[in-house]
C-alpha cells in the first residue's frame, strides 16, 4: 500500500446504541507511510478512508503487526490500548476528503490541535453534521437522551453527575495540551483550535475550531472558526474576529504579525502585519473608512474591504465626527494608488 493521509489509534465513548460520541486519539499520524499502510492489514484495513472498530485482540495483533514494521512508537500506543475497557477505533484517511463519520471528524480536530496541521490544512467539510451534541460530564461524554438515567444513578449512590456543558465540541485540553502554553480557563478552548508555542489565553480569552494563533500573543478576546492569529499580535478584553460562520461569507478573516485589537474592537476584514484596531471600534467589509495622510488630512473615502490584508494601517474613530479613519505608515497617496493598482 502506498502512503496515508493520516492514521489514529483511539479509545472512545459510544451510546447504548453503539454510536460514536467521541475519540480520544494519543497520538495521531501526518503522512504516515507505506510500513504503516502494510501494517494496519493486521487490523482489517484494506483500503480507503475508514473507521474500524476494533476489540482488544485485535488491537494485540496490530501492535504486533507494527512492531514488526519498525513502528515502535505506534506499537506501544496499540499496545496500551489492549487493556481498554473502553470502545477501539483504528481510523485511516488515505486522503484529505470531507470525513465521513465521527471518528474521522475527531480525528481531523485532533490534527489542528497537535499542531500537526494549521487551521484550514484539512478539510472539515460537514463536521457539524457529524460530531453529535452530547453532556460533557465528569464522567465523560454521555448521549442526552442516557443523561436522565444516569444522572439518576449518581444520585441514587449519593453522588451528583456534573455536566461541564452541552455542546457538539468539547473542550481541547481534555485531549491534547500543547507545548509552552497557558489557558486560563481550559473551557474557552474547543478541541480543534490551534495555539502555537507561546500563546496565553486569559480567562475571557476564546478559540473556536479551526482557528488558532501562530504565537506567540496574548488572546483575551474571541478567536472565532476560520480566524488565524499572526505571531506577537494581541487581542485585547472582548475583542472579536468575525467568522466565517458567523457573517463572515466567504472571505477568511486573519491577523497578521505584531497586531493590536484593542478592548471591545473588532474586525470583519483581514488585517495585514502591524495594525491596530482601537479599543470599541469594530470594522466590517462596509464599513465606510477615510485615508488620510501624513498631516492628517482626507485623501480618499473607501470601504474597509479594500484595505483587507493591508499592513501598517492604524483604524480609529473620529472623536468629533464619528468618521472611520486610517493612518499609514505609508504615505496615504501611495497607499491609495495601492489600491487602485489592485483592482
């Protein structure tokens, strides 16, 4: 078999019906190669993106099958996994297609999550279809049409079943810390986000899924699915960036290196490397904004879609007019002509 996409070994949480709520995968695989691909054989794999659900035996021979494959590492994960008492999953993507199933999903967020791929790497086509709206409990995902029965039997063993939150995503710390991190309050970040090295969350700090910071920066604002983070920049208390799934269309929203988002700011247009956004001001692709040049004086009215990726731009409000403007360190006539050379 030739080289795959991705490979994970996981231990999970299935329904009474046996339906997937969650995988856990310890240590997922980018690019795993042909050794691998002949391994997984032992397990049943025979080709294809798949989900195997798999029982202790068989996970026995596979950590075999991959110890002889040279593939120490994956073996001793197999390995440890022989003892579960808990639902096996081999998962193969021989391709980077939309995943097709919740193992697949789970897999896919773990991908980000371990940095192994960036937000928009990987295709998540579909995902919310595909990972089911479960109680996040502390005694671990539990489907909510089971959460009355077995909160009933805590109760009755005079414990009390503490549900964390309802939700499709849980939260990524329970599956994966990344590296010369800090989360003030792990609940802020869903599995599926990345933060790379040197990233703080502060506790009003928010990252949605496929979204993250290159690090490192300071996030006390809202990260939202789609959003990128260059490194050094800073998202003061409240500030948001608007989705894709949240008004953003198509356009992918992003914020280049060394950027300010002042508190309460926000933006719906890409920013380029060194720009501010003063504290309450929030601009959208609309909004109307004037240039003005080295003495402060109007060259042109555009719309703020077309600054979108632009660098060294300061947004501020007009405390007299109200006006949207934007200073430069560019000379504001050759930023207009920029513009208009783009278009």
């Amino acid at each position: 078999m030739s080289n795959l996409y991705s490979v994970g070994l996981g231990v999970g949480t299935q329904n009474q019906n046996g339906e997937w709520l969650e995988v856990f995968y310890p240590a997922p695989l980018l690019n795993a190669d042909s050794a691998i691909s002949e391994a997984l054989t032992a397990a049943g794999y025979t080709g294809g993106n798949a989900a195997i659900a798999l029982d202790n035996d068989t996970m026995s021979k596979l950590a075999e099958a991959l110890n002889n494959a040279g593939q120490t590492e994956q073996a001793g994960i197999a390995q440890s996994l022989t003892s579960s008492e808990r639902p096996l999953v081999l998962t193969v993507l021989a391709e980077d297609a939309a995943p097709n199933n919740t193992p697949e999903a789970y897999l896919k967020l773990h991908l980000i999550s371990h940095r192994l791929v960036k937000p928009h790497g990987t295709d998540l086509s579909g995902i919310f279809g595909l990972l089911p709206n479960v109680a996040w409990t502390n005694e671990g995902a539990i489907d909510l049409s089971e959460l009355a029965e077995r909160q009933l039997a805590a109760r009755l063993k005079g414990q009390v079943l503490e549900v964390s939150c309802v939700d499709k995503f849980p939260k990524m710390t329970n599956y994966v810390v990344p590296a010369g991190v800090r989360i003030a309050h792990t609940a802020r970040v869903r599995l599926g986000a990345y933060l790379g090295e040197g990233t703080t969350i502060m506790h009003e700090g928010f990252v949605n899924f496929n979204a993250g910071t290159e690090g490192p920066g300071m996030i006390e604002g809202r990260v939202s699915a789609g959003v990128m983070i260059g490194a050094g920049s800073d998202l003061g208390g409240s500030a948001s960036t608007m989705g894709t799934l949240s008004g953003g269309g198509n356009i992918i929203i992003s914020v280049g290196k060394e950027c300010l988002l002042g508190a309460n700011a926000g933006i719906g247009i890409p920013l380029g490397d060194r720009c501010t956004v003063e504290a309450g001001l929030y601009i959208t692709a609309g909004t109307k904004v004037q240039l003005l040049d080295d003495k402060g004086q109007l060259v042109e009215e555009v719309k703020a879609r077309d600054l979108a990726g632009k660098s060294d731009l300061l947004f501020r409000r007009n405390s007299s007019s109200g006006a949207v403007e934007c200073k430069t360190n560019k000379n504001a006539i050759a930023l207009n002509e920029e513009l208009h050379a783009n278009n």
